[in-house]
C-alpha cells in the first residue's frame, strides 16, 4: 500500500489531561439545539434540557482532528427525577462556573 503521509514519526503529544474537579456551567440548550421548525408541545414532566446547568469538570481530551472535549459530570432534571450523567462534552458548551463574577475587558 502506498504511504499517505501521516505524522512522520514525530512525538505525539498527550491526549488527557486530568484536571481534579472544576465547577463549570454546561450549556444544554446548545448542546442540544432545538430542531429547525420544531411543532412539539410543551411537557412539564419532561428532561429539563433548554437550560444551564452547573457541572464538575475531570478532564480535558483532544478529538482526533484536535478539538477540546471536558469530560463533565453534572445532574439532569426530569419532575421528580434527577439522574447524574457524565459525558465527554465540547469545550465551545462549557465555561467556568465563576465566569459571571469575573470582570470583562
């Protein structure tokens, strides 16, 4: 098989970076985007997913074509119900749970 380029054998640099726990926000109405058009109803019982919510961040992974990924645990809402959940989340979702207090410039 022909050679089709590659790293050239060049050192590759770590994947994961652990990063103990972290407070971050997750931006589920981001992350899961309303469909275009959408003609559904409104059900009170249902995932409580159009909405931010605080998570605990223990990693940082790169995909194969380099974006960042946090790996996030956080608790997600149903009525009565509450399940923790943890996925590998993409970094544009996230921010750090203290940004609001930070000052801009």
């Amino acid at each position: 098989m022909k050679w089709i380029g590659g790293d050239s054998g060049q050192p590759r640099r770590p994947v994961f970076f652990p990063v103990g726990h972290k407070a971050v926000l997750i931006d589920l109405n981001a992350l899961y985007p309303q469909t275009p058009h959408h003609s559904g109803e409104y059900f009170p019982d249902g995932l409580q997913i159009r909405s931010v919510h605080l998570g605990v961040l223990t990693a940082w992974a790169r995909s194969e074509w380099g974006e960042w990924y946090g790996k996030v645990t956080y608790t997600i809402t149903a009525r009565d119900r509450q399940e923790k959940v943890t996925h590998w989340v993409p970094g544009w979702a996230l921010r750090p749970a203290d940004a609001a207090r930070r000052p801009t410039t």
